[in-house]
C-alpha cells in the first residue's frame, strides 16, 4: 500500500469510528473496529 493511501485509510477510520465516543473497555473499540473493517471490505 502507498503512504498516501495508509494516511487515507487511518483518517477514515479515525473519523467514522475511532473519533466518535469514548470507550470505557479496550474490547470496545476492538469490537467496533472489527464491524467496520467487515463492512468495508463487502
């Protein structure tokens, strides 16, 4: 993957998910991360 498309890919997620609410749990956003990714690839 080019440097380009990592810094695009890591704002996405940091904008649709990582940035939206405070998790209480690490298994929290792990959880959600794994939705997302599976969402993204279909």
């Amino acid at each position: 993957m080019s440097e380009r498309l990592h810094e695009s890919f890591n704002g996405s997620l940091r904008e649709e998910l990582l940035n939206e609410e405070i998790f209480g749990t690490l298994e929290a956003p792990r959880r959600k991360l794994a939705l997302w990714r599976y969402d993204h690839r279909s």
